[in-house]
C-alpha cells in the first residue's frame, strides 16, 4: 500500500532559493547612518574639548559581571560554527578577528585611533547597546571580537532573546544538543549565561516554512546580509523537495499556521520542528482531509517531527469510501522520533497512529493523542518502538492496540478517559508497559486476549468503569509491582483458558472483588497484597484452576478467598486475616487444595465449607477467628490434615448438618470452646489429631451426631474430653482421653456410643460417665487411674452442678436430683 502511494503521490513543488544581492542599495545606507553618526560624534569629542563636557561618560560597563571563565570564553570569537566567525565560506563566515603586527616574533598592539578609543572606551552602555541592536547575528560575532567590552555588550541576552525571536519566534530558548532532542528552557535557570545565543547557534542551519515571507525574503538581501544559509519555502512539501536537492542538511522549522491537505511522505532523515511563540504545538497544525498526514517510509531513520499539531480531518468521518488512514503511518523499516505532537483524528476508521511492519520502531514521546473517534495508537504486524510520557485520552476506542507479535516499550504514559478499553492487546500482542497510569476508562484498564503476552510493571491501573485488567480467551502477560485498585467491578478478571502471572501487585479499594478466576482460568496469583475490597479477596469458580501462593488477603469488607461452583487450585502459604466474613469458602461442588497457609483474625470463620465444598486443608495455621477455625456442613467433604488451629470463639472445627470430613494428624487447642463439634446428623472421620488445653471441652458430639473417632490424643481440657449427647451415636476406638480437668468421656440424654480399645486416664472426675438409660457398646477399653473427683463429691453430698461446668451437659441424670 505505502509503495504505490509512493508512485502515484503527485511530484513535489520545489522552490530553489533565490541568490541573495550581494550590492548594497538605498536601504543599506539608510540603516547604516546611525553607525556613522556614531562615529563622527566620536570623532568630535576626541579632542582636547572633550573632557570639559558636563555630561561625565562612563568608562565601565553596566553589565553585571562573570566570571573569569565565562568572560574569557565570551571575550575570544568562537572557533566553531557559522556563527563563531569560522572562515569556512563566503557565505557563512562571521568575520575575522584582527591580526597583530609581529616584531622578531613578539606581539605588539598597534596604537588605537582617537575615535577608536572612544568607542572601546567612553561611550556609554546604552548607546552601545543601542547601535549593536540595529546589528544581525553575524555582526554581533564579530564586534564580540573587537575588545573585551564589546565582547560583554554583543553577548547581552535581551540583544539575542530580540534576534532569536524574530528568526526562530520562540519565546523560551529550544535548546538542541544533539540530533533527535529538542527542549524549551526557562533562560533564568538555565546554565548557560546566554540561553538565547546558544539556541541560536544550534539552530542556525536550517531552512524556514513561512507562508509569505520567502518572497519578502529574497527580495530584500540587503536587509537580511549575513543570514544566507537561512532558507525560506512557503509550503513543506517545497522544503522536503530541498532537502532532496540538497539545498540544506534537512533542519526544518514550520512556523505559526495552519497547513492543509499537503502530503507529507518522509523518506530520508529530515528534522522538522514547530516555530511559534507560547504553546507551540497549539499554533502549528497539519491536518490532511484525504490522505494519512505523515507518513514515514523506508529511509526515514532518524528522523524527527516535533513540537506541532497533526490532524486527520477527512469530509466524509465514517471513511466508507477510502481506506484506513492515520495522523501518523509508520512503516517497515524506519525509526522516526514524535516529539512534543497533539495528534488528533475525526475518522472512525483507522487508528491516530499506526505503526505497522518489521523494522518498524519510532521513539514517541511527550505527545498528546486524544479525542480520536477510533484508536489512538496501533502496534501490529512484529512493529516496535518506544513509547514514552505522552497522554492518551478520551479515545473512541481502545486508547493503545497491540496485534500481531507488535512489541513495544510503553512507559510513563497517562491513558485515561477513554470510551473503551485503555490498552488492549491481542492477537498475539506483547509489549512492555511501566509506570504508566491507567484510569477512568469505560471498559478494563488493560485487555489481554487470544495469546497476547504483554509486560505490565509498577503501573497503576484504577478507577475503571468496569474493571482493572481483564485476561480472556487464552490470553497470558505478566502484571508486576502494580496498583490496581477502586475499580467497579473486579481488580483483575482471569477467563477462558487465560494462564497470566499476578505477581508483587497491591489490590485494594475493589468496588467488587480483588482477582476474580472462573470459566477455566488458570494464573499464577504470587505476592501480592489484596485487601479492602467490597466482595472477596479472590474468588475461583467453574473449573478453574489458578495458583494462588505468597499473597497478604486482609481487611475485606466479604470474605478472603472464595471457591465455588466446580473451582479448584492450589491455594498456598498465603496469610489471610482480618477479613468481615470468612477466611476461605469452599462450596458448590469446589476441591482446592490448601496448603501451609495462616488464616487468622476473621470476624467470623477462619475456613468454611458448605453445600458439597471439598477439597484438601493441610499443614495451616488457622487461629484467632471470632466463631470457629473451621466449618464444614450441608454435604461438604474435605480432607483436613496435619493443620495447627487454635484460638477460635467458637470452637476449633465444627461440623454440622450432615457434614462429612476426614480429620487427621491436626493440632486442636486452646478454643473456647469445644476442640471439635459434631452434630446434626453430621459424620466425620477424626484420627491422630490432638485435642488439648481447650477452655471448654475436646470433643462435643450431640443433636444426632455421628462419627469416627481414631487413635485421638484428648488432654487437658477444661471440661469433657469427649461429650456425647441428645441421641448422637458416635463410634470411639483407640483414643487417649487422659489428664483432663473434668471427666474423660460423659454420654446422656439418650445417647448412645461404641467403644473400643481406648485409653481413659488421670482425669480429674473420672473416667466415664453414662447417664440414666444410656446404653454402650464397651470392648478393650482401658479406664484406669483417674481422680474420681465426682464420685468422692457425691459421697460427701455435694451438688454436682457446683462441681461440673455450667455449660455441660449433666452428666447424671441421677445425680442432678441430688
């Protein structure tokens, strides 16, 4: 496409400079009489009358004074530059200093004129400075060279910021150090003694689109002697045709207007910069109405647009009748820099900026791509480039598009506002995206889709109308140090087959959810800090299946970690805590694995399972909840082993209408109640836990509860080793119910048991208490050596409610009529 453009794009207007007059006319004499009546007055107060005059002239100049090395340089003719009085041509030499007379190889001052005196001498400042004001650059250089005062007095800033902006009209010194680099300084804090001379020295060369102004240019040479390597065109498409002729070394400086429907194909190493006073961008503008503005070609390396307006404009905004054009097309092979642009386009189709091909790689920084009724800028087709601190807002559609192995470096941009997505890669699209500020857009922050694989680190990615990144449909990338957080829906969403890394990211403030993984998503989720969401930390459904490890999940307004409906995972070594519901649901059909995490300091359960949640809970530290460390009910079935839970409000593990579990090798203690509660028809399987130091009992089993209890360590609680109770029928074997404050095992009101083959001793009321009526299945038991405190009580006839706990069940029907 760009080829044929190329060939059929009509040929370019090129006007030559004309040759400048080198005769002086009427006007020259005109402007030098004021030099000569200088000089005759100088030559009339020479004489001998002179210092009888009551007007005392002064001798020193009223410049404030530099330094020895800045008078020094100021004082000698630069040796370099057109401006420098180098003596390379005709054309663009300055001047020479003035020789010395040498006498048997010594240097001897020739003795100065009367009025030569004078002028070096006793005129003062301000007539000085007023003669060197009617003077042009080159002549200021060179009386420079003449004596050390009017070295001082030709460098004074207001002379030069005067000539600066009549050539160039910029009201700051643009400063250009080296190719490719343009900037604006303030001249109060700029280093240099004379911003505005040394601005206009890197800029000297270069030829000038001013509409209007070549003619009166070139015909007034007398008028402008000395400025011959100034070139003026009134079109660009004139000063890119000189470039090609080579008239000049391809500086151009498009000055205050509007420039319209020119084409513009860049196909060497050209700089062209906007010139106007204020915003400069604001007051240079190229729009195109039928064809892409700029478009960069193969040859265009290096190249550099900067500081100017660039608008895409077409009549017909929808485009049905031509194809996709652009502010900016840049194609294969060539590497310009965009500088300093507002790039703005009206048509619906095609993005403000593409950058499209291989080898295609610009530097754009510090512009202003916004308002576009389609993308703003469009990476595709293995194109890269660097892209930094420019401002995308307020786009139609996405504010950047990455397709097709497009690769980037995206830094320090603002992209925000915009009527889509903020960033969208796809298609295979990758890029590195740093510190850039995501935020307010319509839809995601940031959109991963089809096996695109960007980079996204230390951004910040907040406040969107949807969500903050969305990761579907195989979609992959890498999120890292970044602060995603007061988005509406879910921090991150993971969809779809996605696999992306989330790692070392603060997600906070959610007006939903932290990280959000269902429909078959997968991802590492490492490292990060969730917390203060509105709903839960992370929720996992439908089948998928993420790695969550290393991630602080506090302070939430719901739960911690949510999964549900067929989720799965392996959720490890996270600290969850201070959460207003539970630590980790499981639920509807759910079977994550839980592995070495702290769950601790929830407002309510620590981990809850419910309505057939499964799943394995092992080697936690689960503490400090305000109801129990864990739930499990309603058909649930997890496998909790070798866990350390303590601390709860409400007891250590609950289990209750009809929940099942397989309970094994856990640490139980110091809950406030009962180690572990069974009841309501419930059935687990508890072995080779250890149930101690309980501040109520070890094991409560009531309401039609049911059970395994395995080759259990029960020691050290306050009340009951084991409580069975209100029609429960638990099977007991191989336990040790020892050293408690209370009885081993108590059975009443109309509970049954099977025991077999357990160790009751060395508890304080005894072994084994059966209230009235309750029948036992007993075999191998050992019940040896206990205090029999009840028994030795009931002999003195004390009351056994004094003696047991008031929250127990009495363990004698018998007794409590005492």
């Amino acid at each position: 496409m760009n080829s044929l453009r190329a060939t059929n794009r009509r040929p370019r207007r090129v006007s030559r400079p004309r040759p400048v007059q080198l005769e002086r006319n009427n006007g020259d004499r005109d402007e030098e009489a004021p030099a000569a009546a200088a000089a005759e007055m100088a030559i009339e107060e020479s004489g001998p009358g002179a210092q009888n005059s009551p007007y005392q002239l002064r001798r020193k100049t009223l410049l404030p004074k530099r330094t020895a090395a800045a008078s020094a340089t100021a004082s000698a003719c630069p040796s370099k530059g057109p401006m420098e009085g180098a003596s390379t041509s005709s054309t663009d030499a300055f001047g020479h200093r003035a020789k010395r007379a040498r006498v048997s190889g010594k240097t001897h001052d020739l003795p100065a004129a009367p009025a030569e005196q004078y002028l070096q001498q006793k005129l003062p400042d301000e007539v000085v400075l007023k003669i060197f004001s009617y003077l042009l650059e080159q002549d200021l250089c060179q009386a420079a060279c003449v004596c050390k005062r009017f070295s001082q007095l030709a460098n004074d800033p207001i002379l030069w910021k005067r000539l600066y902006m009549e050539v160039f009209e910029y009201t700051r010194p643009m400063m250009h150090p080296e190719p490719g680099r343009f900037f604006q300084v303030s001249p109060e804090e700029h280093e240099h003694p004379n911003p505005w001379k040394e601005s206009f020295q890197q800029l000297y060369k270069g030829a000038h689109v001013k509409p209007g102004f070549a003619e009166h240019f070139y015909s007034n040479p007398g008028r402008y002697k000395g400025r011959e390597n100034m070139l003026y065109y009134d079109t660009i498409e004139d000063a890119l045709g000189g470039v090609q002729e080579a008239h000049f070394d391809g500086l151009i400086f498009v000055h205050s207007g509007i420039y319209t429907d020119e084409w513009i194909y860049i196909e060497s190493p050209i700089t062209m910069i906007g010139a106007a006073p204020g915003k400069v961008a604001d007051k240079v503008v190229i729009e195109n109405t039928r064809d892409s503005t700029f478009v960069f070609m193969e040859g265009s390396e290096d190249a550099y647009v900067g500081y100017m307006t660039i608008k895409f404009n077409p009549d017909d905004k929808s485009a049905q009748h031509h194809n996709a054009h652009h502010c900016l097309e840049i194609t294969v092979n060539c590497s310009p820099n965009i500088d300093h642009c507002t790039i703005r386009s009206t048509c619906t189709v095609g993005s403000a900026v593409c950058v499209s091909g291989q080898g295609a790689c610009p530097t754009i920084k510090h512009c202003n791509i916004s308002d576009c009724e389609n993308v703003g800028l469009y990476i595709t087709d293995h194109a890269q480039g660097i892209y930094e601190d420019n401002e995308i807002s307020n786009n139609a559609l996405a504010g950047i598009w990455v397709k097709n192995h497009g690769n980037p470096i995206i830094r320090r941009n603002h992209i925000h506002h915009g009527r889509d997505v903020g960033v969208f890669t796809f298609d295979h699209g990758m890029g590195y995206f740093e510190n850039c500020n995501i935020h307010r857009n319509r839809i995601a922050g940031f959109e991963v889709k089809a096996y695109a694989n960007p980079t996204v680190v230390r951004c910040e990615i907040h406040h969107g109308q949807t969500g903050g990144i969305y990761v579907h449909e195989k979609g992959r990338g890498q999120f890292i140090e970044n602060k995603i957080y007061a988005n509406n829906f879910a921090g991150v969403w993971i969809t779809s087959n996605s696999d992306p890394t989330i790692r070392g990211n603060a997600i906070f403030n959610g007006n939903q959810g932290g990280v959000y993984i269902f429909g078959d998503g997968r991802g590492l989720i490492e490292s990060n800090d969730i917390y203060g969401n509105a709903l839960a930390g992370i929720q996992i459904r439908t089948n998928s299946c993420p790695i969550v490890r290393h991630n602080k999940i506090h302070d939430g307004q719901h739960g911690g970690i949510y999964v549900h409906e067929k989720g799965q995972g392996v959720i490890e070594e996270n600290e969850v805590y201070s959460n207003t519901l539970a630590g980790v649901w499981v639920t509807t059909g759910s079977t994550p694995v839980l592995r070495k995490n702290r769950i601790h300091s929830g407002k309510q359960v620590g981990v809850y399972f419910y309505d057939n949640g499964h799943g394995v809970l092992e080697d936690n530290d689960i503490y400090n909840h305000m109801y129990s460390g864990v739930q499990i009910r309603t058909g649930s079935n997890p496998k909790i082993r070798r866990n350390k839970i303590w601390g709860g409000q409400n007891g250590g593990i609950l289990v209750y209408n009809s929940g099942l579990g397989l309970i094994e090798d856990n640490e139980i203690f110091d809950n406030a109640m009962a180690g572990v509660w069974i009841k309501t028809d419930s059935n687990p399987t508890l072995r080779r836990n250890k149930i101690h130091d309980g501040r109520d009992g070890g094991i409560c089993i009531f309401n039609g509860g049911r059970g395994l209890l395995e080759e259990n360590d029960i020691f050290r609680n306050a009340q009951a080793g084991v409580l069975i109770s209100t029609n429960s029928h638990p099977i007991l074997r191989k336990n040790r119910i020892f050293d408690g404050f209370a009885a081993g095992i108590e059975i009443t009101n109309h509970a049954t048991a099977t025991l077999e083959g357990n160790q009751i001793f060395n508890n304080r009321f005894g072994g084994l208490f059966l209230a009235s009526g309750v029948n036992v299945t007993m075999k191998d038991n050992k019940i040896q050596h206990n205090q029999d405190a009840i028994e030795k009580a009931v002999s003195r006839g004390q009351c056994l409610y004094k003696i047991s706990s008031y929250t127990s069940y009495p363990m004698h029907d018998f007794y409590r009529s005492l």
